[in-house]
C-alpha cells in the first residue's frame, strides 16, 4: 500500500469488521463529512489517539471567509486542544516547495496576540504565538531541536502543528483536512517531522491538508493537484480561519477576518 497520512483510509475503506481498539464514525455537517477514528491501543499502523477528518468539495474554491465550513472545522479542533492556556502554532515545511508551505502560509494568518504588542491582555482573548521555523537544510537545526527550543520559551499549554500530507487517494487531495492529538507522525516511520507530546513535554495537535501522493511508478515519484496553488492559497486561508476561530471563540469569523486581513 502507497504511503498515507489520513487515518479514515487506513480503517475507513478496511472490509470486514475493524481492528481491535479501532473506532470509526462519519457524520455530514452541512456540506462537510466529518469521519472520526479513535485508536485506543498501541501497535496499530497509526498512533493512538483521535483522528477527524473533514472532507468537503475543494478547498481551492472555498472562500477562507465561508462561516459554516470554518465553524465545523473549529469545533472539531477546539474538541482537541486544552479548554485555556497559551497556545503555539508551528508551520512546518518549506516556503519554496508549494506542494510543502502549506504550513509557513498558515501561520501567516494566524491571529498572534503575544508579544509587546499585546503586553496589557484583553479579557477573553487566548494568548496565541505562531511562527514558521523552515526546514533543517536552511537552519542547520532539526524541527525537533527548534519545537523544543520554541516551547521552552513560550511554555504554551498546546502545540498546533499545521503541514502538508500525503493521501493515497488522488481524488482528495485538497478536498480533505485532518486534526489528530497525535502529534506529527508522517507515514514514513524514518522521517525527520515526528514530533509529540513525549518529545516536547506538552500536547501536540496536528494539522493539515493532503497535497500530495505517492504516484504508481515508486516513491521516487509524487502528484500533486493540478490546481496546487489555489490549494495552498485557500487551503491555508481556511485552516487559519479554522484555528483562529477555534482558539477565540468569542470573535466571530468577520471579526477574525478583518483582524488577520
């Protein structure tokens, strides 16, 4: 099997009954599918923990503005993460790569209220940082060597980590965005974006939108969507609002938009 990321089709398309300690459900909210999987024991092709996966027509035709899509993507989210306390958003990838900067294009829109900007706290406004590290080959450090680095400094109460992923199916590539508690564990078990709680010392939400696919002829070879550049634009517009809708609750998506416009 070609490598995934998105749990629903490791267990989702699976004939016959599911694993043990494996439990799916779908449901449609409005023109989303929400899928959740939840492993409950070790040893499976995926860590334990909870997978959402929200599957709607094409993020590279959604408007980041659409209020009932964001909002389903926020719960979902919100679901995930500590009820309070800061929090940390990493955008992984690479800036260069567009199949890759899904991650450092997020986090641009990501509504920051930390710093000496924000030294006086507005009641109801979480304390939210957010940065794009890049990657080892231009910082000469390791992602886990910067996320450690960067947590220490903010001591937040949850990471967010946003980055591409890889789907087996071609037909849901920028159609589907996953959330998982896991933390970031790409297929490939010797990549160098593994990145969890056990390593950082606090929870580690990942997030993000299949770009890409392993193509037929190898793993030397990858497909992405024809339409990739709407893909990043929209895609990372829509988690942004997702995130930022999430972690205020009290500010509507309008009010978001103009914040972070």
């Amino acid at each position: 099997m070609r490598f995934t990321d998105m749990a629903d089709e490791l267990f989702g398309t699976a004939e016959g009954a599911l694993p043990a300690g494996v439990r799916l459900a779908t449901a449609k909210r409005g023109g989303v599918t929400v899928t959740r999987v939840e492993i409950a024991r070790e040893g499976l092709s995926r860590p334990r923990g909870r997978y959402v996966t929200l599957e709607m027509p094409s993020v590279s035709v959604l408007d980041e503005r659409d209020a009932d899509v964001i909002e389903t993507c926020a719960a979902e989210l919100r679901a995930l993460l500590p009820p309070e306390g800061p929090v940390l958003v990493l955008g992984v990838g690479s800036r260069r790569i567009t199949a890759d900067a899904l991650g450092p294009r997020t986090v641009q829109k990501v509504l920051v209220t930390m710093g000496p900007q924000h030294a006086l706290p507005v009641r109801g406004i979480r304390p939210v940082a957010a940065i794009a590290p890049g990657v080892s080959g231009s910082t000469g450090l390791t992602l886990c060597q910067l996320a450690g680095a960067m947590v220490e400094a903010v001591r937040p109460a949850a990471l967010i980590c946003v980055d591409s992923l890889c789907s087996t199916e071609g037909a849901r590539l920028g159609r589907s965005i996953q959330f998982s508690d896991t933390g970031l564990h790409p297929a490939q078990a010797d990549h160098a974006r593994h990145l969890d709680a056990g390593m950082l010392g606090v929870p580690v939400v990942a997030a993000g939108i299949p770009t890409l696919m392993e193509a037929e002829e190898g793993a030397d070879l990858v497909v992405t969507p024809r339409a990739l550049d709407s893909v990043i634009a929209h895609g990372s517009a829509l988690l942004a609002a997702a995130i930022n809708r999430a972690l205020q609750p009290r500010l509507s998506v309008a009010q978001l938009c103009w914040l972070t416009g």
